[in-house]
C-alpha cells in the first residue's frame, strides 16, 4: 500500500490523494511517517481528502480525524496544511460543510488514488448499510457495531463515541479515478467475500466497488479467507 502512494507521487508529485482512519491503515502510515521523518517522501506538491470525520466534535479532540491525521502522518511529512483537508465536524452547518468539501474536490481536479479500509458491516467511509445510499458527502448515522469499532479512538468508550459523522459519498468514493481497498484480520473476511463475489447490494456498500474500472484490493490471508468461495 505504501508502495501505491509512493509510486504515485514519483509520477505526478502534485497527485491528490484520498485518505481513511481507523485501524487498518496505521502500519501504513507508519511506514510513511518513517519515510517522511527521514525525508524521502516528497509530500510538498501533494494534496490530500480524507474520507470523514465525526460530527460534533472539534479537531483537537483526541478521538477526531484531525487529531489522528495529525499524529499518524500529517506532523512527519511535508504536505502543507491548506492541502490537506479534513471535513470540518464541529460545524454549524453540516449541510454547508459537505457541499464545501465536494466543491474543494471538484477544485483539485478530483482524487487521483483513494484508499479505502472496510468495515465489518460492509461500509466505507460512513456509508453504512442501509435501504439506501448517498452520493456525495453527506451527514452519515453511525451503526452501534460501527460505534463500537470506533471506541478504541474515544478510551475504549462506545458511548463517548460521536453517532454522526460526515463522510464522502458513494459517488465522491467512485469518482476517484484510481481506488485501493485495504482490509485486515478475520472480522473482515465476510465483508470482503461479499464486496468482491457478492450482488451489488446497499447492504453492503462496498459491493459498489464492483462498478468501478480500477480497483485493487490488499488483504492479509484472514480478511481474504472467504474469496475462495461464492
Ligand atoms: C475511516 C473509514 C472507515 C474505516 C472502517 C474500517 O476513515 O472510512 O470506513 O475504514 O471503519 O476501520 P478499521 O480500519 O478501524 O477496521
């Protein structure tokens, strides 16, 4: 996976990347924090979109995507802040701050490569399962597993874990010109069968994955346990 962002950025270092939190990608951004505290990750003509962020919440908050970003990549490399952006949770105005952040895509030229976790419900971003999807970004209700997922960045506490959020839409997600999913670990292993073998589904948002023309996905031997069935 670092290899994916360090070869794109060696072809076009102005490429605009889109970003997840959560679990999966921390060894990754490991290995670019490593490659940027040493200086040979050239961040500077980049710009990043991250894919959410909870409502609610300011971006000095400990559990928010900001503080995340800010500890697990942004404070090791030299990407300059008005480049990398992060929806804005503490709005007043989440409605506003979506349209804003699709419009700031729109201005950057769109999202070249767009890395992506799963969650075990299926969803990506917080496109959560449901009887219906949205395209763009959008004030999200965040699923009690999804809660519960999440409560590692709030001291292990679910409940102190925001129930809204705002996150990309599917559409904003498939309009990315290159996309790789990244999963890990058992729990996984369901959702990553239905993405890839499964019909295309609102019940598992990822399926919409299938749609697109450039997708590859990096899984570890337990998330692709069930790939070898239908
Ligand atoms: C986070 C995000 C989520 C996570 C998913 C998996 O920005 O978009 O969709 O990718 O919840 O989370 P982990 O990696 O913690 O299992």
């Amino acid at each position: 996976m670092a290899r994916r962002v360090t070869e794109v950025l060696a072809a076009d270092a102005a490429a605009v990347l889109g970003l997840p939190t959560g679990r999966t990608p921390m060894p990754l951004y490991r290995l670019l924090a490593r490659l940027g505290d040493e200086g040979t990750l050239d961040f500077s003509q980049a710009t990043t979109f991250n894919l959410d962020e909870f409502l609610g919440i300011g971006p000095d908050h400990p559990g928010s995507y900001h503080a995340y970003m800010q500890q697990h990549l942004l404070s090791h490399v030299n990407l300059p802040s008005t480049r990398a952006h992060l929806l804005r949770g503490w709005t007043e105005d989440p409605e506003r701050e979506c349209a804003r952040y699709e419009a700031e895509i729109e201005d950057a030229g769109g999202i070249d490569l767009q890395l992506l976790g799963i969650g075990a419900n299926g969803h990506i971003g917080f496109n959560e399962p449901g009887p219906h999807l949205m395209a763009r970004t959008h004030r999200a209700s965040l699923r009690p597993g999804t809660r519960r997922a999440n409560a590692i960045f709030f001291g292990g506490d679910s409940d102190a874990v925001p129930k809204e959020a705002l996150s990309m839409g599917m559409g904003t997600i498939l309009k990315a010109r290159r996309i790789v999913l990244m999963a890990t670990g058992k729990s996984k292993a369901r959702a990553v069968q239905r993405t890839v073998h499964g019909s295309l589904t609102t019940r598992v948002p990822a399926s919409f994955l299938q749609l697109h023309r450039d997708v590859e996905l990096i899984c570890d031997h337990a998330a692709a346990a069930g790939l070898g069935t239908r």
